[in-house]
C-alpha cells in the first residue's frame, strides 16, 4: 500500500515520503523474518542451513539483478513515480504466493506451546554462545566499510553514471548467484570453523583489490570478485547465526542476530563515511578507508577461538 501510494502521488513532502519509506521497510523487514523462520526451523532439523540459505539468498541476488537494471534507469532519469509502483508489486506476488503455498503447523494454545516457547527465549537469552556470536558478527560487519563514501568515490571522483553504477550492481548480483551454488556444498563438506576462517580470508583479499579500482574495466572486474566471495563470506557468517539460535525460539533469535548483523553494517558505512570526509574525500582518502578495512577485516581471525564455533555446530546437530 505505502508503494503504491507513493507511486500515484507527483507531489510529497518530506515527512509524507518518510512516512511512506517506513511503511516500506517494516512491511519488508516483517517478511524478511517471516522467510528466515521458516528457513532456519526447517533447516536446523534436517541439518541444511547452509543450503537453504544458499537457495534463498541465489532467490534475493537473482532480484537484486532487476532491482540494478531498473534502480540504476529510474535514478538516472529521476522516475520516481515508477519506481515507487514497480516496487509495490513484489510484495503483492508474494502475498499471492504466502496465501496459496505456504502451510505451517497450527500451535494449540492448550499444550502449553506458548509456554514452552516462553521458557526457550528466556533460556535462549541466557546462553553464552548466543550473545558471543552476536558480537562476532557485529565486529565483522562493523569494519569500515565504504558504503555512501564508496558512492561518493565513483560518481565525483570517477565520473561514473547512475546507470553504470546500477549496471555493476547487477553484475555483482549475478556473480554473487555463484557464490551461492558454491557455498551449498561447501557448507556440508567443511566444518564451520574452516568456512568461517576462508570466509574471512576471502573478505581480507578481495577487499584489497579494491585498491586497483581506478575505472570503468577495473570496476566491473572487482564487481564479479566481490560478487563471488561476498556472497560466500555473508553466507557463512548467517549459517554460524541460523545453528546459534536456540531450539523453539529459532525465528526470533535469527531476526534479532540479524539486526546485530545490519547494525554492525550500517555503523561501518557511517564510520567509513566520517573517515573519508576526515581524509580529504579524494583518492588518497580511498585508499587508506581501503587498507584500514582490510586490516580491521583481518583482525577478527584474532577471535575466531573466542566464539568456539565447534561446540555451536554440534549443539546445533543434536538438538
């Protein structure tokens, strides 16, 4: 509804577009969690949260490459309109798609279900594991990242269009499907400890080829690394949260694991944007939020022991 009421509206003022921007993001949050409960239940009892995961994520790349296409065109020539209506009809699809296919396990509140789901989160709350793979994601994802500095960097120091920058979303989108197909097997070949250290190894190395962003051809060429292993490196980093999360409490758990993981992120995107207007906003300023990432990047190694992921993994088998 916020979509396509910002869509038939020409005029909005800024507490209106705000409202409605709101709107949005709750309306896709709520589905979000919604999606990663059934993923993470199912997935926990037959041992394929890696996979599922996989699936899923190959499902929201395959989306980011239209989103690109159509993101990039409706920001080059400012159709807001249109992009506002062409987004308020996903989420009808999948209202249709939530109503005709997915069936779940009704709880009768007489056999104590609620109370049982109760006891789990208090508990859930209480064990150790959680709270120590919570500040593990939170301090990867807190790294300074690029984010709104990095958008700066292309337009006013590269010149690149909001068309071409919309077009190497959708490359890294599409690269990142094969990161997907290549994490499903990995995740039931490799202990997660092995997945989360490759991971991180992964992130250390391609971030440094950021360095050699410097146009156009080197652009769309870092687009398909990053697109590979960034895919690879969120996936492990969401498995190691989907096998913490308690057993009756799972979707509540991995949504608020979640928000730790998009805290982390957006803190790093508004340190890095602070770091880069300090440098100087140029390519000198680039370069060092390039290497201070890496480095940060390179430091969480130092407490992969911390979080004992072994004992995660297997509590997460037996349960």
């Amino acid at each position: 509804m916020a979509g396509l009421t910002a869509g038939f509206s020409s005029h909005y003022t800024y507490w209106e577009l705000a409202i409605l921007y709101t709107a949005m993001g709750l309306g896709l949050a709520y589905n979000d969690v919604l999606t990663d409960a059934l993923m993470v239940e199912n997935g926990k009892s037959q041992g394929l949260t890696g996979a599922f995961q996989s699936v899923q994520w190959t499902a929201v790349t395959a989306a980011s490459i239209i989103v690109g296409l159509l993101g990039g065109y409706f920001a080059e020539y400012r159709n807001l309109q249109a992009a506002f209506a062409v987004a308020a009809i996903f989420p009808f699809i999948v209202l249709l798609m939530t109503v005709f296919f997915v069936r779940e396990k009704q709880v009768d509140p007489k056999n104590n279900g609620f109370k049982e789901i109760w006891a789990a989160l208090r508990e859930g709350f209480g064990e150790r594991s959680v709270w120590l793979v919570a500040g593990f994601i939170f301090l990867f994802n807190f790294s300074p990242s690029f984010g709104p500095a990095f958008l700066y960097y292309q337009t006013d120091v590269l010149g690149f269009s909001q068309q071409y920058i919309g077009i190497l979303s959708s490359v890294g989108a599409a690269t990142s499907i094969a990161g997907a197909f290549i994490y499903a097997p990995l995740s039931r070949a490799m202990p997660l400890r092995h997945l989360i250290n490759f991971a991180i190894g992964l992130s250390v190395i391609t971030l440094l080829t950021y360095l050699a962003y410097r146009g156009e051809t080197s652009a769309l060429f870092i687009h398909v690394i990053w697109g590979i292993t960034g895919m690879i490196t969120t996936l492990a980093f969401l498995d190691l949260a989907a096998r913490a999360c308690p057993k009756r409490a799972e979707a509540t758990f991995f949504a608020l694991l979640m928000s730790i993981f998009n805290l982390g992120t957006l803190a790093s995107q508004n340190v890095g944007a602070h770091l880069y207007t300090e440098l100087g906003e140029g390519p000198f300023a680039y370069t060092w939020l390039v290497i201070i990432s890496t480095l940060a990047t390179a430091a969480i190694w130092l407490l992969v022991p911390l979080v004992h992921i072994e004992r995660i993994e297997s509590h997460a088998r037996h349960r």
